[in-house]
C-alpha cells in the first residue's frame, strides 16, 4: 500500500508535513545542526533512520558512515533508491535507500548497522520498548543510536492539555521524560553518552521572529532541561564474560613455595 492509501491521522505521515510548518522548519533545523554535531566522530558502512525520509539529508551528507538507509512504513514505491545530491557541493553524492517497514519489526540482520537515528519515533509508535529491541539487536558493538523526542517538561508539553491541540502532531504522541528514556536504554544495555536539550522558545508561530532569538542561547544556559525537544546518544557496550574455571583445575596453594594446601573451614578442629 502506497504513502497516500495511509489514513491522515497517522502521527507519523503527519509529523513529516509538520516539518513544513514556520515551527516545524525551525526544529527541523535545530534537529540537523545537532545529529551533525553527534554524528562527528562516527564511521562505518551503514547508517539506519526509522522515519522522517526527508529530513536529515545536511547531517547525514556530512556524516563519515557511506551508505544510509530509510526505514518508513508510509513511504512510496518511488521513494526507494532516491538520488540526493548537495547543492552546496558539486562533488558529492549521497544515495538514499527507501525500504518500507514497521519500526519495531526490521528486515535487517542483527549486528549489522553502525549507527541508528530515530526522529521522534519513540513518541508515535505504540510498541516503543519493541522499537528499541529492535535497535539493540541490529547495533554492532559499540554501534549508536540517536535518538530526538518532544520534551513534556516544557512549554511543549504543557500544550499537550489543550483541547484543540491534544490531538494534532506533535502534542497528539506519548511524549516521554529524558529520565524515562534513560531507563528504557539502560534496560536494553545501550549506554547513554550524552543529551542535548534543543527549542527553548515556546511552540507559538508569533515566537518564531527573529527578535526572539536569545531565547535559545538563554534557555540553554538558564533552564536547559525545559527544552522542547531533546536528543540522546547511546551506545551499545558488551558485557565483559568472566572465565570460569573449570571444577577439575587443581585449586593454587596459598602461597608460593609452601606445603599448605586449602582446606575446608567447619570441620570441628581448633
């Protein structure tokens, strides 16, 4: 079934056009300027993005992993291998794979992907802990997600009780603290490594002039945790397998040299 069969009210669809919004624009952008700072320092052979096809094309132009891969399960049939070129650059080229997919059932093999970016994905999808599952089992060692939801301990979610708004994207998600999705990734044994609060001005198109601009630089040092949106970055860490000896070994003596031998203690003798 094609992108355009899907209901309208699907969050998810309609988180894409709310990107196209005088808001949405801005939190796009502040989205992207961040995943470029978080994708820095990451390389490899494949990057996974579970929805949001068009967005993230700058950071993931800049990005050092060579292929990148879109997961969505409202894509079209014509979406599947895009060509997206930087007009800013006339010697780079990035090809985007579109597959459609459900979030939290992946057609990928498990250790395979460097690195994963989920737009808000947590906030729209109902099997939220599966969608992580599903992340930690793809991840190579020391593979990242990164991750972008809507804050509810801010002005963002306070909109969230608002009659008129409470069913409209993005208030319409179940939106989660930063503290809650650090639980959830801890479960999973993804480690977090660090956590960016982004949007300070209120969700308000009259917010979004240009005079209003010192409420990003303030809000980040003053009241950096009532962002609108935050991002973490996690990393999958193996546990290190303690070598067990097998029960036949022969104990050591207690100390080198000596002719004392471990003996077992409750035996009665002085």
């Amino acid at each position: 079934m094609k992108a355009c069969d899907k209901r309208d009210d699907d969050p998810l669809a309609a988180l894409a056009k709310w990107y196209q919004s005088p808001v949405g624009r801005h939190v796009a952008a502040a989205e992207n300027a961040c995943l470029e700072r978080l994708l820095a320092d990451s390389f490899g052979y494949y990057l996974i993005q579970l929805g949001a096809f068009g967005q993230f094309q700058e950071a993931a132009q800049a990005c050092r992993i060579r292929h990148r891969l879109v997961l969505d399960e409202t894509l079209n049939e014509c979406a599947d291998g895009v060509q997206l070129t930087d007009a800013s650059s006339t010697t780079k080229a990035l090809t985007v794979t579109g597959i459609r997919s459900q979030p939290y059932r992946l057609p990928l093999a498990s250790a395979s992907v460097d690195a994963v970016i989920l737009p808000h994905t947590l906030d729209f999808c109902t099997q939220a802990h599966e969608v992580l599952r599903e992340v930690e089992r793809i991840l190579i060692p020391e593979g990242r997600v990164i991750l972008f939801c809507f804050n509810p301990l801010s002005t963002w979610g306070l909109m969230r009780w608002l009659p008129r708004r409470c069913r409209r994207v993005p208030w319409c998600g179940s939106q989660s603290t930063p503290f809650h999705v650090g639980d959830r990734l801890r479960l999973l044994g993804l480690q977090q490594e660090t956590r960016e609060m982004l949007v300070f001005r209120p969700p308000l198109r009259r917010a979004y002039i240009s005079q209003l601009d010192w409420m990003e630089s303030v809000g980040g040092r003053y009241w950096s945790m009532f962002g609108g949106v935050f991002a973490v970055r996690a990393v999958k860490r193996l546990k290190p397998l303690t070598p067990l000896r097998p029960r036949w070994m022969q104990r050591a003596r207690l100390l080198p040299g000596s002719a004392m031998e471990p003996t077992a203690r409750g035996n009665g003798n002085a």
